[in-house]
C-alpha cells in the first residue's frame, strides 16, 4: 500500500481548528482529505455570542453541505468518509461561554 492509498483509507481527524470559517476553508479541508474536523465556535465567548457563531455555522454548513455534514455521533464521522465530505464537529476552547450556568451545559448539548 502507497502513502496514498494509505491516506485515502483512514479515518484522518483534526482535533482543533480555530479560524475564520468560509466556503474556502471547507474546500481546503476536502482538499487535504480530512474525515473530520473539531471546529472551535467558542474561544472567549459569552453565552449570546457563542449561540450567534453556532447560527453563523449552521448556516455557513448547509450552504456547504456538498462539502461538509455536522457530526453528532461517531457513526456521523464514518457516514462524511462515506459520501466523500468532511464531518464537522462543534469545539470549546473553555468554558466560558457557560457563565457559570450549569444549565447552559444541556443548552449546547
């Protein structure tokens, strides 16, 4: 087996991106054969604006979705492998977005 062929059947995760998220960036991803990636959507963030990145990338994935799919489970990262795309799983640098309510946790679950 070539390093090609290799790489062409893993299962190749990226477990942290931090970046100004856009259709090109997604290109880039597919480009380099990534299966799945962990996308940060809160870094400093409050709550408010931690939800606002969330809608901002939903978005920006369905208007993407012949790229990338939203990866809820591990059989999601499998299904991305499957259909050619990369799976897009939704990242915290910290807590802060919580702001010390435990309830907020179950809200971004």
């Amino acid at each position: 087996m070539n390093a090609q062929s290799l790489h062409d059947d893993a299962i190749v995760i990226d477990g942290l991106i931090i970046a100004k998220w856009g259709r090109e960036l997604l290109e880039d991803m597919r480009r380099g054969g990534l299966t799945a990636a962990n996308c940060t959507v809160s870094v400093w963030e409050g709550f408010q604006a931690t939800v606002d990145n969330i809608v901002e990338t939903n978005a920006l994935l369905a208007a993407c979705d012949d790229l990338v799919r939203p990866v809820h489970t591990t059989a999601d990262i499998t299904r991305a492998k499957e259909e050619g795309k990369t799976g897009i799983i939704y990242g915290f640098q910290n807590a802060h977005a919580f702001e010390d309510q435990i309830g907020y946790v179950e809200v971004f679950k």
